[in-house]
C-alpha cells in the first residue's frame, strides 16, 4: 500500500519521465528509507495524484514508474486568505491549516501592528520557507492542490490588489456581523454563492482603525467570528473554516 506522498512541482511533471528532485529524493530515500520496488505517492499541486513505484535511485535521484493516475476537482471556491504576520512560528501553523482547509491563495501580511521586521530579502527567503510548509502539509493531509504562498504585501498593498467582490475583514466591532448575515445580502443581490472569496485576518492586536477603514472603504465587509477574542491564528483558522463550509458545501 503506497503511503508516503512527495511533490513534483509542474515545470518538472512527466508522466512518462517521473522522478523526484534533490530535495525529495533525499527525503524519500534518507528519511522515510524508501527503495527500489516500492511504491508511493506522487502529486503536482495542481490535481493530479500518481501511485507510482520506484525503479531507480542514486544519491540525488529517485526515477519512478507510473502505475496509476487520479485527478483531484478543484475547490468548488477560491479562497484567498490575508494574514498579517504574528509572532514566532505561528505563521505556519496557519499556512499549514490554511492548506488543509482548502485555500487557494495565503498572503502575509505587513500590518502598521506587526511586530516582524524584514527587508526584501527576508521577505522572499521567508516566502519560500512558507511555501515549503504548505508542501509539507499537502504531503501530510492528502491535499492534492497546492495553495500559492505569495510575497508579504502591506495592508495597503493587499487592499488594493484584491479583485474578487466577496470580501471579509475579520472586526472586533460593533459594525461586525456573522456570515451568515453577510451572506444573506449577497444572495438577495446574486443569484449563486461567491466563486472566490478573500478574507483578512489581523495580528496580536488587531488591524489598526486606519487599516480597517481602509479595508471597509475598499468594500470589505466586517466580519464578526463571536464575542470572544481570538489569538490570531485562532482567528484564521476560525474564518476559514466557516467560510469554506459556507461556500464549498
């Protein structure tokens, strides 16, 4: 039974030549002590899952064999998701739950309250570390689509890029309704739920008024997740949850 998965990135996918870059060669065969004849699981991030076995390897290589191929459907909804950076490692963790939950898109963000410091080359250095972790969760979870880990953005940035008409920032106010609620509206001027959905999510703190004016003023509706307070990843993982219920059921 082939258990362990591994990720071929698309620009390396063939399925008449499967085979497992440096990286995951080394983790196929020095971690998880994988060798010839045995079968795992590969996928591309954008659907597709082979059971494949392996008929070769050198120290940086592991050639496969192709036994049997499924495509995954995509997410009846986008979900793109904008949070701003907390402290510490919590910002896997919600990459790592953000990909089990479905999303599409994970934008951090660079809030006037974020307490993280980084210049460009930080940013993209911690870009591709984050975007390892929603590999890794991918591998772990069976998830079959990779979400995008894109470059920090400022809240400004991110307000202004934002295209879809479905928009939540996650509100510590009074202005705040469920989604429930915010739903309802869309459905009485819509005649199907979202597409895609963009959601924004605050760190330790919360967004400042300014950033929040600005989100709301954008057309972003205040989102309330209850009349506790959450940490942060807390929050996300909160808004995720109820909005993916909502819009992929």
């Amino acid at each position: 039974m082939a258990t362990h998965r591994f990720y071929i990135p698309p620009p390396g996918w063939d399925l008449e030549n499967l085979a497992l870059s440096q990286e995951e060669a080394h983790h196929c065969l020095d971690v998880m002590r994988c060798s010839v004849g045995d079968r795992i699981i590969v996928f591309n991030g954008e659907g597709t899952e082979v059971e494949a076995e392996i008929v070769d390897t050198s120290k940086k290589h592991v050639q496969l064999k192709s036994l049997l191929v499924s495509q995954t459907d995509p997410p009846p909804a986008r979900l793109t998701i904008g949070q701003a950076i907390p402290r510490g490692k919590n910002m896997d963790l919600i990459i790592q739950k953000a990909t089990e939950l479905g999303a599409s898109r994970i934008i951090p963000l660079l809030s006037e309250r974020t307490v993280v410091q980084l210049d460009a080359a930080d940013l993209e250095k911690k870009r591709d570390k984050w975007q390892r972790v929603a590999i890794e969760a991918c591998k772990q979870c069976g998830q079959n689509w990779l979400p995008t880990v894109e470059t920090p953005l400022t809240v400004d940035q991110f307000v202004e890029k934002s295209g879809n008409a479905f928009r939540l920032i996650a509100a510590i106010s009074p202005a705040a309704r469920t989604l429930k609620e915010i739903l309802a509206d869309w459905d009485e001027e819509n005649e199907t739920r979202p597409a895609d959905a963009t959601l924004m999510v605050g760190p330790e703190g919360d967004f400042t008024p300014a950033e929040v004016s600005t989100a709301i003023g954008a057309g972003f509706s205040p989102l309330s997740l209850g009349p506790i307070i959450l940490r942060s990843e807390t929050a996300a993982i909160y808004a995720l949850s109820v909005t993916g219920y909502e819009l992929m059921n």
